[in-house]
C-alpha cells in the first residue's frame, strides 16, 4: 500500500513536470517564429473589464483595447471563447479565426491559462446575455511557465496564500479588494487630516535610541558609522521635536518594527500613523478620532454601519467613555480606587487567579486586570481613559489625580484601535519617568525605555500643551474590510523562512539515507475510510481532521518534511476508538488499527499519545510528544474559537488562549495537566506551543471545512 502511494506520488509529480515542460517548449516555438512575447514593451490599454460592464450602454460596438491573464479557456473549432482578468474585474472574450486570423488564431489555441493577453475588438452582448468583447486582435503580452491552483477550488492553504500573495491576489478576488480598499483608506485618512490642517512628515527609521513605545527593538550595525542601531519601535520622540519646533499639527504614516512574537493582531513590522496637535489635549484627541473614524467609514465603505465578524458595529453613535478604574469595576466589582496600595493589590490579583511580576505596583496591576477582564467585553466603540502612571511614562498626569495621567486607548471589536496622550512636557517629570523605566529595564523589563539626551534638550527648550496619538493602521483596515487577522492586510506578512539551516539539512540526510523517516503503511483515503468506519459523529471527524492538518504542519515547522504523510495519517486516526470505545480508548485502537493494515509503529504513536490517562505508552519520538500535547490543545482551541464572533481560529490571540486555559470550568474536558506536560516533553515554553498550534489550526481551517461541507 505505501508502495501505491509512493508511485503515485511519483506521478503526480511527473506529470507537472511535463506541463511545465510543455508550457517552456510552447515559448521556444514563439521565439524561434520571432514572436517572443517577452519583447513586447507595451501595451495600449483603452478600458477596464469593470468599465466595460457598467457603461455598456454606451460602449456598445464600439472599439476597445483591454489586457489581463488568461483564466479560462474554451476552445470550439473555429471560434473559442477566454475570460481575462484585469484590475477592476474579469470579462469574456469572444475570438473567432475569422476575425483575428488564421494564423493568429492558432497561436491563441494554444495559451495556457495564467499567459497574459491584450485584447483588441468590439463591445457585444452574447446570446446568454453576456457582456463580452468579440476580439479583432489578440496579442500574447507574457506566457506564463507556472501553471496557477485549479480555479474551482482556488487557493486556500493559508500558508502559501500568504507566502505567494501574486497568486493569491490572481486567484482571490476578494483579496485583491480588501487591498485596494487599504489604499483608499489610508488615502481618506491623509485626506482628513490635510484638511484639518495637519502636515505630514518624514522621520528616521534608524536611531540610536528607540523609544515612546513598551517593546523590544530590533538591532542593526551602521558599517559608515561603526555605530550599532536600532529600528524604530515609534514616530513619537521626533515627531515632538517638531512640535518643538513650531510645526503645530503633524503626522507621519510608516513602518515601525518591533521585536515580538506574531498573531492574529501583531505583525514585527506594521504601519503605524502617530499625529501630533499643539494647544490640545487627549479630549481634543478623542473628538478628532471618532470624527475621524466616521468619515473613513463613510467614505470608503459608504457607511458607519459596518460588519466585523458577524457583529455590528456602529461607528455613527457617540463613542462610549470610560475610565480604566470605572471599566475594572464595571466588569469585575472591584474598585481600584478604594485599594489603598501595592500589596492590597497584589492580593485582590492572587484572589482572582490574576498572575504579576514581583516588580509590579499597584497601577500594573490596575492594567491587569483590566486586561483580563475588560478588554473582551469592549465590543463596540469605547474610550478607555485615565490609566495608571505606572504603565504611561511619556504621559502627564491628571492634576487632580497624580497616580493617574491623561490618556486613552480606543477598543472596537474588542481590540486597541488607537492610543493617546495629553503629552507630557515637563522635562523633570519626563526624566523622572526615563529613570523609572531604566530601572525596569535593569529588573528585566525588556520592553523598557532608555533615556533620549537629545529629546531631554528639545523639551527643555519647552514644548506647549500638546495632545498626540497612535493608530494602528492595519487594525483599522481590519476592521473595515472584516478581516479575521493581520496578515490578511499585509501584502507581505513577516513570515518564517522555508530555508533550512545547513544543520537542520544534513540531519534530514542523515535520516533519510540511515532509512530512519517513517512511512506511511496506508494511504490517505484509506486511513479516511478507515476512521468513518467506526466514527459517525461530524465533531469527531471534525476533529480528527484538524490534528490531521495540526501534525502535517508541525512536521514541516520541525524539519521533518520526508515524513509529513506518517505525521498526517497518525493525527487522522489517534482517536479511531473514542466514539465506539470510550473507556477503552488507545486500549481497543491496536485491534482496530490492525485490521485496516496500519503499522506497528504508527499504532504506537497513535497509543502513546493517550499516556497518563488511557495508556502506557509514554511517548519517545518528537512526533509522538507532539500528537500527545496537540491533541488536548486543538480541543481547547476549538472551544475558544466556538465562543468568537466569526466561529474561527484566524483571529485567536494567545492572549485569549491563555484566559481561557486558566479558567478550568471552560472547555473542562482539555487536559490542561496533559497539555503542560506535553509543552514540557518537547522543551517548550506554554506559549511557545499555544503559539505554534494556534498557527497550524489556520493552515488546515478551510481544507477542514470543505472537507466536512463534503461529508455532510
């Protein structure tokens, strides 16, 4: 059986490699004819395949000129038909011998899809009532070498969608919207803003001294200078240096680095846009961010009304305004203003299972809290002023409460949208404040700032009253175009390299010529069938389905692509006894497994990840303390999703994750003992695992769904 697979494998891929073939020797017959489409330096292109459709009317019979990829192709004899996707769209394309040329139109029977034609001719309506353009020229722009993913299913494996974003903006119409839509809206952002009278500046990306934000930098070595640099983590520092300056209203849209881990909310590069307002403050702030936000909305969406995974938000409304203090009593009973100090603060956190670093004060823990307990409530637009000092160094404080500064972070979808300051410019308060963060920085605080000599200098040449905030511009694009994650707003995610360290390299060798990379004894469809025999319930198939894509993930993550197939098919069946056998679960699977004809290695695996609760077999391999750890977190994982507004792991957060893993009433059934012990058994940090799983269960989602959609 592993045999048959094996040769059709082996078919599959020769048969690619005979299109590919094929599509290179097409382009040596152009050239050697003198018709190489790679020296075409131009193309006339008179009207779009969307213009075409909504001025029909008008442009009825008469001549246009369109170019775009070949995405579709019918070929009848003396007349075919294609479908040319442009910008803006896709349209028919009606080419018939008599009209374009016997010779021309044997060229054109032989495009592939994905080649790139312009097109000239005529504006028509097909008997079905198609618009189309009936062609009197077609000409080959690029030939294409690749062959693009079949067009009925298109391309979903997230991982490549990402990685090959030319691909998945040809095959994803959706996708090439939502970044036309990023264009515009930061195009109404500027538009706002310039007539509000703001400038927009320019600032370095390379500093000496990155601060005005809590994280990690990235560092880098100036070889002009010899001097070691960082990547910016913020526009603030200089974006206040011309506010010193006099430059009373100034903003900057660019990348900031930081570096973190990423998410469904955090990318280590991203766009942020900080402005900047002299004679103002953070209410100012306020008033200019929902204005603001409404009339992006408006414009680019032609509503305030707008969608978010399923749930409503209207960005029409007053946008609600709350203290921090207020929201931790609002949500938690407790009211921080009655805590007269550290201590009884950290108590009121060991109560609530809250956990705090020894170097945490009062006012951390005040954030806390709100963290864990607020942040997932605020749905729709809500202001969250007034937070402690302790967390806001560059802030000034509320004259009539010192422990507390002006400043305040927008939460919509139950994310921080923006973030604000009545800024602080009062130079000995703001060393002060460096000194303090120094000091967090020599207790561990990694994402502490250092002191900015030359920013000390600036404010003490005296800064007026000034209010400043930071948009998280990807956020906002998230919101408005409804996407479930930031990578699905960048056109280029930060993503993990596919090249393999040397190292890692001369291990796979070493495996695979010792013969040590475990095959599979069954194929893929097998393993299925097997499994549907003795599992009905849609959940258990369901789930067997996602360790099926978690292990095929974790197998390339970890280097061992050569055994992808054994990762896969030993997730697919791990729990083929659990519906019929529960209380004999990983007891009755060797039985059943071999019977189906699986191997005595693979039903190993499958056992030993029940250890400690149904099995013996404590698990050895990298594979094996993968599945035994996995298998408990994609449960847990699930359930949290299930309780989200879009019902989907793209936009889980480890942050989530984590609350939900401390709350032992929620998803009881998740082993949280074996899911620690399994982070442990591979040498991982809990967040670590969390981070990777939470990555893998997206990659498999939607081929999960269809696959189900299938079976139903």
């Amino acid at each position: 059986m592993a045999e048959e697979q094996r040769q059709q494998n082996i078919q599959g891929e020769q048969d690619i490699n005979q299109l590919l073939k094929v599509r290179r020797q097409k382009l040596s017959v152009l050239q050697e004819a003198g018709k190489d489409p790679f020296q075409i330096t131009k193309y006339d292109v008179t009207h779009h395949s969307l213009e075409i459709r909504d001025h029909f009317d008008t442009l009825e019979g008469r001549e246009v000129s369109i170019a775009g990829r070949v995405m579709s192709k019918r070929v009848m004899g003396k007349a075919s038909f294609c479908n040319v996707q442009d910008l803006q769209g896709d349209i028919q394309v009606y080419v018939a011998r008599d009209s374009v040329g016997e010779d021309s139109y044997a060229d054109f029977k032989k495009y592939d899809v994905g080649d790139i034609a312009g097109v000239e001719g005529t504006v028509f309506k097909t008997k079905t009532g198609e618009i189309s353009v009936h062609a009197q020229k077609v000409t080959l722009l690029s030939k294409s070498l690749q062959i693009l993913p079949e067009k009925y299913h298109g391309l979903v494996n997230t991982d490549i969608r990402y990685r090959q974003r030319y691909t998945d903006l040809i095959m994803n119409e959706d996708v090439k919207k939502t970044f036309v839509m990023r264009s515009k809206i930061i195009s109404a952002i500027r538009r706002y803003l310039d007539g509000q009278g703001f400038l927009e500046v320019e600032t370095p990306m390379l500093v000496s001294n990155a601060g005005g934000a809590a994280a990690r930098p990235f560092e880098t070595h100036y070889n002009a200078l010899d001097e070691d640099v960082k990547l910016r983590i913020s526009l603030e520092l200089y974006l206040k240096r011309l506010i010193v300056g006099g430059m009373e209203r100034v903003y900057e849209i660019g990348r900031v680095f930081r570096n973190e881990g990423l998410d469904a909310r955090h990318n280590p590069e991203f766009t942020l846009m900080e402005l900047y307002q002299a004679y103002t403050d953070y209410n100012g702030m306020m008033d200019l961010t929902e204005n603001m936000f409404r009339h992006v909305a408006k414009e680019v969406c032609g509503t305030t009304l707008i969608s978010y995974g399923g749930v409503e938000i209207d960005l029409g409304k007053p946008f609600e305004r709350i203290t921090m203090v207020e929201a931790v009593k609002k949500y938690t009973g407790v009211d921080f203003d009655e805590v007269p100090d550290t201590a009884a603060a950290k108590k009121l956190a060991d109560d609530r299972n809250v956990h705090y670093e020894e170097r945490h004060t009062k006012g951390d823990i005040i954030n806390l809290f709100f963290e864990e307990f607020v942040e997932e409530h605020l749905v729709q637009p809500t202001f969250v002023m007034d937070h402690p000092v302790e967390i806001s160094p560059l802030t000034k404080r509320k004259p009539d409460k010192p422990d507390y500064v002006e400043r305040f972070e927008l939460f919509i979808t139950a994310r921080e949208m923006c973030n604000a300051y009545s800024e602080l410019n009062d130079p000995i308060d703001q060393r002060e404040r460096f000194k303090a963060q120094e000091a967090a920085l020599a207790a561990g605080d990694e994402e502490a700032n250092t002191t900015d000599e030359d920013f000390m200098n600036a404010l003490e040449i005296g800064m007026p009253p000034t209010g400043g905030i930071g948009y998280g511009i990807d956020r906002l694009v998230m919101l408005l175009t409804d996407s479930p994650a930031i990578r699905d707003v960048l056109l280029f995610p930060t993503m993990k390299s596919l090249d393999k360290k040397p190292s890692d390299t001369a291990k796979s060798a070493r495996k695979q010529a010792a013969g040590e990379a475990k095959k599979s004894s069954v194929t893929r469809q097998q393993a299925w069938e097997l499994l549907k025999k003795y599992n009905k319930e849609p959940f258990h198939l369901q789930h067997a389905l996602t360790v099926e894509g978690v292990m095929r993930w974790y197998a390339k993550e970890l280097g061992y692509e050569a055994e992808e197939e054994f990762w896969g098919i030993t997730g697919l069946l791990h729990d083929i006894d659990f519906e019929l056998y529960p209380e004999e679960h990983c007891k009755k699977a060797p039985e059943l497994l071999r019977e189906g004809g699986v191997s005595a290695d693979m039903i190993y695996a499958v056992c030993s990840h029940g250890y400690g609760l149904c099995s013996e077999e404590e698990p050895k391999l990298e594979m094996e303390k993968v599945l035994f750890a996995a298998d408990e977190l994609t449960g847990l994982i699930w359930s949290c999703a299930l309780m989200r507004p879009s019902k989907s792991v793209m936009d889980m957060e480890v942050k989530s994750l984590k609350k939900k893993f401390k709350d032992k009433k929620f998803a009881a059934g998740c082993s949280r003992e074996v899911i620690t012990q399994g982070a442990e058994m591979l040498g991982w940090e809990l967040d670590e695992l969390f981070d990777k799983t939470i990555l893998a269960m997206r990659s498999c989602e939607a081929s999960v769904s269809e696959a189900m959609e299938k079976e139903a």
